[in-house]
C-alpha cells in the first residue's frame, strides 16, 4: 500500500503514524496527500475509523512528513553504502549513460539549468521532492543536487517511500524539468 499511510490508536487514544506499518493495533488508513490528511485530522475522521474518542496532535501532516522525508534519507543512504546510489552530476551521467540507474533523484531547490541536462532513465523513476540539504544528509555531505539509484538492493523500498512523501510536499516534484533527451 506504497500510497496509503497507516496510523494506530495508541493506549492513551492518542493517533500515532505507523509509518512502517509494525505497531500492533487496528490499522486506519488515510491517502498520502496533504488535503486528506489534514482533513481526516480536522473533520475527526480518526475517530470515525477507530470507532472511539482519539486525540489527533497538532501539527500531524508536518510531522508525518517529516517522519517520511527521514525515511527516505535513511533508505538512501543505505543503498548507498551497498553501492546502489552514487551522488554527483558526473557519476550520476556516467550511470545515466550506461544504463545502469533505475531512479534519477533531483534536489528541488537546485538549479533549473544543471537538472535539465540529465534525463530520467527509460522505463526508470523520477525523485524531485527532496531538497538539497536532505539528499546532502544521504551521501555524507552538505549538500547534493543530483543522485541515481541502481536495480537491487533498497532501490524499490527508496521509490516506493518517496512516493508516499511526495503527497506530502508542496514543491512541483521536479514536473518542471526537461524531458525526453538522451544524457551523453
């Protein structure tokens, strides 16, 4: 359910994100997008679910967000100390180029000249909703604007949370990039 998002209901009726779906407890899911969440959390549609009196945190959408995006960060790392994500324009090209990358991952705040002369892989996926600073905490610097994920490994698990995170963004995604050359 990579685009559901699972909460519980904790023993002191507090709502609890259980993001990797592990915590015991009737599960309530809700649609990874900021509205709806916000809406379940406003509207006590919790409570409705649960089927009892919840207590919904303030600021939930924010931290569930920000519980995602650590997520992400953490997967990304991993894979790159297996040796599935490589960061830099240039080892991310050299990737591109021999078809080796799965995933293209773009830092949103970077610059709009340097993304658009690398392509998302054919038949690959496209992460543009992680920051510089964020994809940076991945590879051990301060920051990064260009990364790639090989087949194997966590690379399907990194997909798969970061599409959950990116309901949860505000940012375009990276939809406003070029598409369609072949990086060479």
């Amino acid at each position: 359910m990579a685009q559901l998002l699972r909460f519980v209901v904790g023993p002191d009726g507090q709502v609890v994100p259980d993001l990797a779906g592990k915590l015991p407890g009737r599960g309530i899911w809700v649609l990874s997008e900021r509205a709806a969440l916000d809406k379940a959390a406003t509207k006590g549609l919790f409570a409705r679910a649960a089927k009892q009196p919840v207590t919904v945190p303030d600021g939930l959408t924010d931290l569930v967000e920000g519980i995602l995006a650590r997520r992400v960060v953490d997967l990304i790392s991993l894979a790159r100390k297996g040796g599935y994500a490589v960061s830099g324009y240039e080892k991310v090209k050299d990737w591109l180029w021999r078809d080796d990358a799965i995933a293209l991952i773009q830092a949103h705040d970077g610059s709009e000249r340097g993304k658009s002369k690398l392509s998302t892989p054919q038949g690959g996926k496209f992460i543009g909703w992680l920051s510089a600073d964020e994809l940076g905490q991945a590879f051990g610097r301060q920051t990064s604007i260009h990364a790639a994920l090989r087949a194997g490994g966590l690379a399907h698990r990194v997909v798969e949370e970061a599409q959950r995170l990116k309901g949860l963004r505000v940012s375009d995604g990276g939809d406003s990039r070029r598409k369609g050359s072949k990086t060479r």
